[in-house]
C-alpha cells in the first residue's frame, strides 16, 4: 500500500521489516533481496541512518547464508558511511546490529 501511495519511506521501512523478519525466520536468502530493496530506496531518500541499518542486515544476512566474505564487504560498506559510529552508538540495543558485526569494530 505504501508504495502504490508514492510513499518511499513506507515503502523501505515495510521492505526492512520483512528483510528482518525473513532473516530471524532462518531464510537469510530470501531475506538479501528485500533488504536489497530497501537500501535502493534508503538511499533514493538520501537516509543515511536507513542505509546504515539495511547495510549492516544485509551483512548479517550474507554470514548466515554461508558467505563470509559478501558479509565483510557489506559491512565495510556500511562502516564507510560517515556517521556509522552514531549510528552503532544508537543501535546498541539492537543485538542483531552486534551479531552482524562479523568481528569489525
């Protein structure tokens, strides 16, 4: 509904959310493309806090699917964005943002 109504930030949220929920499911293939997704749109909003969020899911989502290193060169995306350590500093709470850190930090 929220990208029939041209709302992009719905949109992205509604897409992270089932990218997370597929992930914590144990499907991390399935959830890559969506998170995928939602990066596209984060970024058409020039959201960097939601680009940092989908970055580091989709890190998680790539070591769980077996694929350390699509999972390092993910996170070091996300790393790369420059309020990442605000970011990390505000999503503590969240243990999946730590899980996904594949040893960086």
């Amino acid at each position: 509904m929220a990208r029939r109504m041209g709302d992009n930030r719905a949109w992205a949220e509604s897409l992270f959310i089932w990218g997370v929920v597929s992930l914590y499911r144990g499907e991390p293939t399935e959830a890559i493309p969506l998170l995928s997704r939602a990066l596209a749109v984060y970024r058409f909003l020039e959201d960097e806090g939601g680009q940092w969020a989908c970055l580091r899911a989709i890190a998680l989502a790539w070591e769980r699917a077996g694929d350390r290193a699509q999972a390092l060169e993910t996170l070091n995306q996300a790393q790369s964005l420059p309020h990442q350590a605000r970011l990390t500093a505000q999503a503590r709470w969240l243990r999946w943002f730590e899980d996904g850190q594949a040893g960086a930090d």
